[in-house]
C-alpha cells in the first residue's frame, strides 16, 4: 500500500504540475494580455480539460490496482483446522521407535532446511521421553529452491537399503548447510556402507517414485512447508518439547 500510495503522489504531482504551468502568471505575457486571443484561450480550455481527463483515468486505473493488491490479503490464508484428522499412512517411511506405539508423529521434512534441522533435537527429545508410547515416520518434502535437497532424500534412501536409514538422517542433518554428492559418499563410507553400490543407488532414479509420493501425500495434506508435523493425523501447530508433551498426555490420557 504505501509503493501505491507513492505512485499516486508522483501521477497526481505531474498532473497538477502541469496544471500550474498554464495557471502560473507570466510577466512578459500579462503585458501582452491584449494580444491573448480567442484562439488562444479555447487552445488553454482544451488542454486543461484533457489534463483533467487523464488524471481522471489515472485515478481510474490506480483504484483497480489498489483492489486487486488489497482483495487477496483481506482473503488471507485458510486457516489450520487443528481438530482435521488427515490420513497419512506410513507405506514406505522410515519409523523410529516403537512401531506398536500409540502415538505416531509424522515428519515432512527437507534435508536442507534450518529449521528442520534445528527441530531434530526437540523430536529425540520427545521418543527418548516416550520410548514406549510414541513413534516417528519421516517423509520426504525436498524443497525446489534447495538444491542438494533431492539428492539428500535419495542418500537416506540408498543407505536405508544397507539398513543405516536413520543414521544417514542424523548426519546429513548436522551438516545441512554443507551438502553435496561427495560428501553423502563421504557420510556412506563413514557409516561402513558399502560405497560403491551406495553410489550407484545415487545416482539412479530407484527412488524417485518413493519420494514424489511422499511429495504428493504432503501436498494431499495441505503441506507447503517444512518442517511440518503431524500427531495421529493433526496438524502439530507448536513445535517445543512441552508443546508435544502436551499433546501426547493428553492422547495417552483418553
């Protein structure tokens, strides 16, 4: 609003400028107001009235444009239905855990991002609280603008197959700011994964279906982000230790 409110300054600054040109009293021509002639001012008449018309269809068009600027903030987002119950099945994904518990946390998460990264303290926190009673199922939700994102999903998956899903996870998310293929293959072969076929597994396309149904299913969900997390299918609002304490008492409760 305030770049259109500049604009409308600037149009109508040049509007009345140009208005003050013709209304502005110039000595030279007031000694020869006698000479003015009917031409002359009918000339005047006419370029002030089509100054007035253009400010006018300035004003116009600046008033359409404030509509459509201001029309799609009062619609705002849909807000979250935190009582939503989504359907998020565990298919292919990895859980960590108790796999009979109770309590399912579902991650979409991007190996690239901060905030992800930065989350992952709080969810050990919370299985290390509730060993018996909850689980986690990571799902993939690589970012576009990320990227070395996709290929990190794909290294989770090639180390899943030598069962060191998990461990890949932890590693690529502690160093989520340095990511590239030589490093994934340095991560493998730190993990004693056999890194030739880990390679390989790489730099296929074996995973590709895997993660674009994770990426639909979170699209299906209302995912647009990441970290996005859900609990037995709600829309997990407030991400700390207490937060998810919170809610996992209470489910645990009923």
């Amino acid at each position: 609003m305030k770049k259109l409110f500049i604009a409308v300054s600037l149009l109508l600054s040049v509007s009345i400028g140009t208005v003050s040109i013709y209304a502005q009293k110039d000595p030279v021509k007031e000694t020869k107001a006698s000479a003015i002639s009917k031409d002359d001012l009918s000339e005047m008449k006419k370029s002030l009235a089509d100054i007035q018309k253009s400010q006018k269809a300035i004003l116009d068009r600046l008033s359409d444009l404030e509509k459509k600027i201001t029309a799609p903030a009062a619609q705002g987002k849909p807000a979250i239905d935190p009582n939503k119950v989504y359907n998020l099945p565990v298919a292919h994904s990895p859980i960590k855990g108790n796999k009979s518990a109770p309590v399912t946390i579902v991650e979409f998460s991007d190996f690239q991002c901060p905030y992800c990264a930065q989350l992952q303290a709080t969810l050990t926190e919370v299985l290390n609280a509730y060993p018996k009673d909850v689980r986690l199922v990571f799902k993939h939700y690589p970012l576009p603008f990320h990227q070395n994102a996709m290929i990190a999903a794909k290294a989770t998956e090639a180390a899943k197959e030598q069962g060191k899903f998990w461990e890949m996870h932890d590693l690529v998310f502690q160093n989520f700011n340095k990511l590239s293929e030589q490093a994934l293959k340095d991560f493998a072969q730190q993990l004693g994964l056999d890194v030739e076929k880990f390679s390989a597994d790489l730099a296929g396309n074996k995973y590709d279906q895997l993660i674009q149904q994770d990426m639909a299913l979170a699209r299906s969900s209302d995912v647009s982000g990441t970290p996005t997390l859900f609990i037995n299918g709600k829309r997990v609002q407030q991400r700390s230790f207490n937060d998810f304490k919170q809610t996992i008492d209470g489910i645990l409760k009923k």
